[in-house]
C-alpha cells in the first residue's frame, strides 16, 4: 500500500535526484567559465584515438621531412620535437591530473548522494513495515472480533431453536 503522506505529485517523488543536487557544483570538472569548458574539453581529447593518431601522423610528418632533406627547421636528434612534446607534457600533465582529482570528488559525492538515497529507501522500507505490522494486527483484531460475533449469532441462534422448539411442545402438549 503506498504510503499515503507521499503523494504522486509531491516533491520527493518528482525529484529523485534530490540526493545528487547538493553536489551539482561538481559536475564540471574545471568550473562553468569559457576557460573551463576548453580545459576539460582539451584533458578529455587527450585519450582519443583521434589524438594519438593526429600526433603519431604529425611527428611522422615532422620527422620524414627533416630526414628526407625535404626541409631542415629539425634535424636530427630533432630537438624542436623534444620541446614540442616537453611543453605539451607540461601542460597536459597538470590538467589531467586536475581532472583526476575532480572526477574523485565528484565520485564521492555521487557516492554520498547515493548512500543517502539508500539511507531514505531503508527508512521508507521500514515506515512501510511498520505499516504492514500496524494493519496486521489491525486485521487479526478484526477477525478476533469477527470470530466471536459468529460464535455469539452461532449461540444466539441455537438458544432461539432451543426457545423455538420449546414454544412449539408447549402448544402442541395443550
């Protein structure tokens, strides 16, 4: 039986991200500023397919041209690569690790949502419990009762045949 302080309509049933909403700053992991979205967005794309094969056909690129004599802005040991990829490290480095961090506080908060979510559906579970409980033994007073006034038409109606019956000697014996 649902519970009937809960409607349909009511807040808590319409929400059930009620938990997650304290922790709604969280889910940018750099912030909501332009900078930000640019940030997160550049972190992500370092993992892509995309990415590691863009910079495996860049350095390819780089590396056959200044050997092949094609152009000589890099030659061999290619030290304007190295740099390359050393400034990329250092920045790519710093933002991966920031969205590392992020993500694990957004994680424990989604984490704390959620035990708070299974905290409420226990503390509903047991109001509903409690409920039942209260209704069964409601029901079983019921049917006490219910017995007992069948017990009592029972005699009732036995005396009646009784008094019937001896009514019925009565004007039969005169």
């Amino acid at each position: 039986m649902p519970d009937p302080t809960v409607s349909d309509a009511s807040p808590a049933r319409r929400n059930h991200l009620r938990f997650h909403a304290p922790h709604a700053h969280l889910a940018s992991v750099f912030g909501d500023d332009w900078f930000a979205v640019r940030a997160e967005g550049f972190a992500r794309f370092f993992g892509t397919p995309t990415f590691l094969i863009g910079q495996t056909a860049i350095v390819g690129v780089w590396m056959g041209l200044n050997i092949a004599g094609v152009t000589h802005f890099d030659v061999y040991p290619f030290i304007l690569l190295n740099l390359a990829f050393s400034l990329q490290a250092a920045y790519a480095a710093p933002l991966i690790l920031l969205a590392q961090t992020r993500q694990a506080d957004r994680d424990k908060a989604h984490a704390d949502a959620d035990a708070q979510h299974r905290e409420a559906l226990a503390q509903a579970s047991v109001e509903r419990q409690e409920l039942a409980a209260r209704e069964s033994a409601q029901m079983l007073a019921l049917l006490e009762q219910n017995t007992q006034l069948t017990e009592a038409t029972r005699e009732l109606s036995q005396r009646i045949k009784e008094l019937i019956d001896e009514i019925h000697r009565q004007v039969v014996a005169r």
